[in-house]
C-alpha cells in the first residue's frame, strides 16, 4: 500500500506518465485478473443450484434494486419459507392459536379487519368477538360488502380510507382523523402478508387498482415496501414490505445453507442406485447401451450380470440386446478372473474405450504351449469359431513339438484350413495328416500341453485352454452366448431358476456323436482382445470419466472397491483437473466420508434432493453385493449389525454370490451366498417385512433360484426374529430350516 501511495503522489507531481498501451498478450498480473472473470463467467453455472441461490441471497437487495432497477427473488426464495412465513404473519400456524378474547384484541389490532370466517380458519370461539363488542373494544363493520369486525381504535382509518358507515356510540378519540388513513391500512396488510400483488390488496378492501398503487408508491418512497418480483409460483410485478422482505431472505439463505450441509450416508444409498437408473422403466437396446455406458471398467460376476444387474437397469431386458451389441462390435466383454463353481468377473466396455478401460491381460496366467497356440492363431485380428480355431492349434503344437515337422496351411476349398506334417500321432480335429500331439487337463479348467508322445488334442482341452485365456483378459467372443452356458443349469456363484430340460428323441443304443461346432461353452467366434493402453495418464483419464459417470459422487471408498491400479491416488490428479476445468465439483457432500469428494455438476442436486425422499416414497430393492449401484462395503462402510453375535463367523462383504437388501437407502438384510445364511442390519418389523418379500418377489420372477434359509443372525432361523418376516413372505418350513421354491 505505501509503494502504491508513493506511486500516486508521482503521477500527481507528474513524474510518472501514465501511457495506454495495447499489448498483445495480457500483463502478468491482468492475466491473473482477466482469467478469474473468465472462469467466474465460464464457470458459475457448475456450481450446485443450493451454493448459487445461497450466494445471490446473500447479497443486499437494496443495492441490486439501485443497479438493477427492480429486486428480483423469484428463483431465490424457498417456496415452503415463503408459505410457512405468510401463515405465522396471518395467525394460522398453530403455535399462535387466539387462547381467549384478549388475544382476539390483539388479532384485530395487528391483523386488521377479520370476518367470521377468518375467525373460524383461525380457531377463534364464536363468543369472543361477541364479548369484545360488548365492552365496545370491537365493532362491526362492512368493508368491499363483506361483514367484518375491526378494532375499536382503527375506526377513524377505515371511516376516512374506505367510507366504511361506523355504528353509533363511537367515542370520539377513536374517529379523530390521521394524516394517511390509507396508507396505514395497506402498511399494515403489507406486514402481515407474504409478497402480494396491488390487485389482490385493492379486493380486500374493495378499492380500485390505480389507487392502491399509488398508496403502495407513496409508502415505497419512504422504503416501507418494496416492489419486485418475489413469489416462486407469481407472476409480474408485486408488493412486500421492507422487513417481510429481509425475513424471507434471512430464512430462505438458513434453508438453503442447510441444504449446503452434507446429506447423510443413507441420502448416498438412495441416490447410487437411482443415478444408475436401476428399478427404471427404460426398455430396449438403447436402455442397454446405457446401462453399459456406466457400468463399462466395473467388474462384475458373470452370474449376476444378467441375472441381477442389467434386469435391475433395464425393464425388458432380454440377452438378446446384449448379444446384439456385441456383434456388432460396439461393446466388448473381457473376463477378469475365474471364480470357483465355473463363474467370473466380467468386465464390460465399448470398443473405442475398451484400450483403456478394460483391465490388463492377467500376467500370473503362465502361457503353456496349447495357450500359445490358440493366441498365434488368433493374432492379427482374426476371429473364429472353435472348430477352424481347433484346426489350426493342432498342426502349431505338432509343428513345434520335438516330433513334428514341416508344418503346412492349406485351403481344401471347403474354407476350412487343412495342415500336414510328419511323426507319429495326430491331433484329433478336422484336419488331415500326421503328426504328434498330445494334451493333458488340469484337473481344475486349466489346460496344459505336452507337446510331445501319442495323444490327441481333444475338444475339452482347446475348450479349457480357451476359458483360461478368457478368463485372464486375452480373448473374447461376439456373444455372450458360451458364457451363459458355462453358468447356466443353476451353477455360478448367483444361482437362478433351471431352466426346463429340454428333451430330444434318440434310437435307443445309438452313440452320440461329437459336434461338428465344439461344445456348446465355446460356441461363436473367438477373437483376441484390444492390446491395451499402457500409458497411465490416458488410462487414469479414462478411468476417472468412467467413476464419474458411474457413481455420480465420487469418493475414495468406491474407488478402493473397484481396484483400480493405483488406488484412489492413481485418479486424485486427474480428478483435480477436471475440477479445475469445471467438469467436476470438490467438496464435502457426504457425512463422514472425507473432503476429498468429485462430484458431476447436476449429481449434487439431485443427491441433496433425495436426502429426504426415501421417507415419503421408500423403495426396496435386491441387489448383488458387488452391484455397482451397492456403496455398502464401497463408498460406505459395512454398518454394524443391530443382533452381534459372537464367533458366528459370518461377516458381510462384496462377494460373489452374497445379496443385499435396501429399504429406503438402508441397508437391511445380507444374504450369503448359496442363501444359507442371512445377516439383519435393522430391528424395524415393517423394514424386514419389506426386505423378506423382496426377496420372495426375486425368486418368483427366475432372479433368483430356490432360497433355503438355515441360519439368521448366528443362531437357527426357527428361532430368529426373522422367522416371522420369511413366513409372512411365502418361506416354508422344511426340516433344514426355511425355503421358497420360484
């Protein structure tokens, strides 16, 4: 401040010329300046609906009228203050009930002229008037051809304001005349209402429009009143008095400073699933192709995705919509680890993102020779069926082998590749020739090759080699067709309902003989997945717009349950520049989950929106435990079980297999899996209740295979206190405890 003082004296004394220059390029500090106006101008619409209406209620409405011309609150003020504010002015809340006929006096005194009826909607005994006209504290009067009583004391104002004849035996105190009888009256109608128009002021008191306006103009030029627009539902110009006016304000900026405030963990239960569109009535491919869009990078098992995740998003979903997009090459599927009973993690995204989002190939997978093989005859972007594909591992692994030589290719015209070659033995498939090749099982899905002695290839060796490549993130197919059988017939860790066996006419001692295509867990064609995009600034880019997209509110928990490379640290800088940039919003928009929150603009709003939904409209829904839409075990943490058994063993977690059961956003029941076992998180009847038959209602549509429950809460479910919620559900009791068939 002094440099600056000293450098006005100079120019004062002119010993410093101040000269206007046009530069180029903006000066250091007028950067500084012109590119904060620019982010505020650029920007100032990102912020959440609450921080802005918050931010313009904070400034003073005296100044913006001066700028402005006219005050306009219209999109500001909260419409429930608004409506609260006017019945505490008008006596109709109930905590300023008349109690007897002393507070009617009072009424009358600051309220005006009241009629029977007003007396009634106030809860005013029909005696106490009665009693205050006797004493000749009140009197009856007709104002815009209405009877009405009035105080004593405002007698003079009426008779003088609207004509009103007053009765007999006035005292003469009372009709003495004040200097603005009108403006007295409209004074005190503006203090006792919330923001009115000049037409609903002129018919309570039977005037015309023209000269209530000029009253209100007289008292807005001593600053009584004020003109604007206020009302959220109103509609051209109106009236508020000053102190009515900074009332609202006062109240609305409390309400939506409230609002600022972080909503609870159960708000983010009840907004998750909702901003992933789960229980929506959205149909048809198109609903696919969304839901795919937010789910593509999350992994989930392959038994509950279309059993339980995509049918949750889409209302008609069909395994046919998902087919389609993936063969037309718009979506891809990778696996991401196997799970035991012949299930796995599944990893959805579209093709143009599948670089960057889809995990890498699984390294600790060691590539045996028959693996090998069938990733050199798929390389350069070729994709075929099981059987062309067999045809082409077999001659590689002879030609590579100690025994085999001389390996050739050749089309013999039927578009099936035939190979030759030399040594003893032959590969079982439909090539011709010689040469030695043997394989060997796992024991466990894993395929391994000799590469040597006499043997065979046999389908179910190239079909265990295949799923373990899958499995490891290298291949994929064009359907999910060989997926669904490898988890169909009731396996995989989310069982559902078995289909019907379908039955075929065989001669009886006829032999089956082998499918031309393979078996039906590798039917379609095999191709090798997208190499992947290594760079980690375009993956943690990648990943971070996926979070966002997916979550909405983005927190550390539900990037830690997703396991992305790196942890949360991995997409913290990403997520600041797109803070920076105005796609995202920081801030601390959940309780007790860490400042460190990135937000879409539009998510908060709608999070702090249903903060208090789920008390007027509940909803219950099942999910699987690892369901993106679930943040238990995620975003939030586990909550602690209301029954705590010691030594039970069983804890919840995002297993495959395990479900949840949400009642309104609260987290209610956890279901083991295989259904055995059910852990409560609630003590409220009507919530188990609603949890049971949530679950009965998924295993009647084919959600969910047969339930049997044996254990609740540690103890035996007979005699647990859920037994009563299963029953009422449709569980029946078995000797093993209780069960519902679909």
């Amino acid at each position: 401040m002094p440099g600056l003082v000293g450098l006005m004296r100079d120019m004062a004394a002119r010993k410093v010329r101040l000269v206007e220059v046009e530069s180029a390029k903006p000066s250091p500090f007028a950067r500084s300046l012109l590119f904060g106006y620019v982010g505020a101008f650029l920007y100032e619409g990102d912020a959440p609906l609450a921080e802005r209406r918050a931010a313009a209620l904070a400034l003073d409405s005296t100044l913006l009228g001066e700028l402005l011309g006219r005050v306009d609150l219209r999109e500001l003020l909260e419409p429930a203050v608004v409506t609260a504010t006017e019945r505490q002015l008008q006596w109709l809340s109930d905590e300023r009930r008349p109690r007897d006929a002393e507070d009617v006096a009072e009424l009358l005194r600051l309220l005006g002229d009241l009629s029977d009826a007003d007396f009634a909607a106030r809860g005013v005994a029909p005696e106490w008037p009665v009693e205050l006209e006797r004493a000749k504290r009140a009197l009856r009067v007709r104002v815009a051809g209405e009877e009405r009583w009035i105080a004593v004391e405002d007698a003079g104002r009426y008779r003088d304001a609207l004509g009103v004849a007053l009765p007999v035996g006035v005292a003469q105190a009372y009709v003495e005349p004040v200097p603005d009888p009108l403006g007295d009256l409209v004074a005190r109608y503006a203090r006792t209402h919330a923001p009115f128009t000049a037409a609903a002021c002129a018919a309570r008191f039977g005037l015309g429009v023209f000269v209530l306006e000029q009253a209100l103009r007289r008292l807005a030029a001593t600053g009584r009143v004020v003109s604007g627009e206020f009302s959220p539902d109103g509609a051209g110009a109106e009236w508020c008095d000053a102190e009515v006016l900074r009332m609202l304000r006062r109240r609305s900026l409390a309400a939506l400073r409230r609002e600022i405030e972080p909503v609870p963990p159960r708000a983010l239960a009840t907004f998750l699933p909702r901003w992933q569109h789960v229980g929506a009535s959205s149909r048809g491919v198109e609903a696919v192709a969304a839901a795919v869009e937010q789910l593509q990078g999350a992994a989930v098992p392959a038994s509950a995705l279309e059993r339980l995740v995509l049918p949750g998003r889409v209302a008609d979903y069909s395994p046919a919509y998902l087919d389609e997009l993936c063969a037309s090459g718009e979506v891809l599927w990778a696996g991401s680890g196997a799970i035991a009973g012949g299930d796995g993690w599944v990893t959805l995204a579209y093709a143009d993102a599948a670089p960057l989002l889809l995990p890498p190939p699984d390294e600790s997978l060691a590539l045996t020779p028959l693996h090998q093989a069938v990733l050199d005859a798929l390389a350069d972007g070729q994709a075929l069926f099981f059987r062309t594909l067999s045809d082409r591992v077999g001659p590689a692994l002879s030609a590579g082998s100690p025994a085999g030589s001389d390996v050739t290719w050749s089309d013999a015209g039927s578009g099936s590749p035939t190979w030759s070659g030399a040594g003893p033995g032959s590969a079982t498939s439909s090539g011709t020739g010689s040469g030695s090749a043997t394989s060997s099982g796992a024991g466990s899905g894993s395929a391994t090759w000799s590469g040597a002695g006499p043997g065979s290839l046999t389908d179910e060796d190239l079909a265990a080699a295949v799923w373990d490549l899958v499995w490891a993130g290298w291949l994929t197919n064009d359907t999910l067709a060989p997926l669904r059988t490898l988890i169909g017939g009731g396996g995989g860790a989310h069982r559902a309902k078995p289909a019907a066996p379908r039955t075929r006419y065989r001669r009886p001692g006829r032999v089956a003989l082998p499918s031309r295509t393979g078996p039906p867990t590798v039917a379609g064609r095999w191709s090798r997945l997208p190499e992947r995009d290594t760079d980690p600034t375009r993956r943690a880019a990648a990943v971070a717009d996926a979070l966002l997209e997916r979550h909405g509110v983005v927190t550390r928990g539900a990037v830690a349950a997703e396991g992305v490379t790196g942890g949360f640290a991995a997409v913290y800088p990403v997520l600041a520049a797109l803070e920076e940039r105005g796609a995202a919003r920081r801030g601390y928009f959940v309780e007790g989950l860490g400042a460190a929150q990135f937000a879409v603009p539009g998510a908060v709003d709608r999070l702090r929106a249903l903060a208090d939904e789920h008390r007027r409209t509940p909803t219950t829904l099942v999910l699987a435990a690892t369901d993106p839409a679930s943040p238990y075990g995620a975003a939030l943490p586990w909550p602690e079980r209301v029954v705590a058994q010691e030594g039970t063993g069983h804890r919840p977690g995002r297993k495959a297999g395990a479900l949840v059961v949400l009642v309104a956003g609260e987290l209610t029941l956890y279901v083991e899996r295989g259904g055995r076992t059910l852990l409560s998180f609630v003590d409220d009847d009507e919530a188990l209740a609603a949890a049971a038959k949530a679950l009965a209602d998924a295993v009647h549509t084919g959600a969910l295979g047969a339930l049997s429950v044996e254990r609740a809460d540690g103890e035996a479910v007979f005699t647990s206190p859920l037994r009563d919620a299963l029953t009422s559900a449709g569980f029946r009791a078995t000797p093993r405890g209780l069960r519902l068939r679909g």
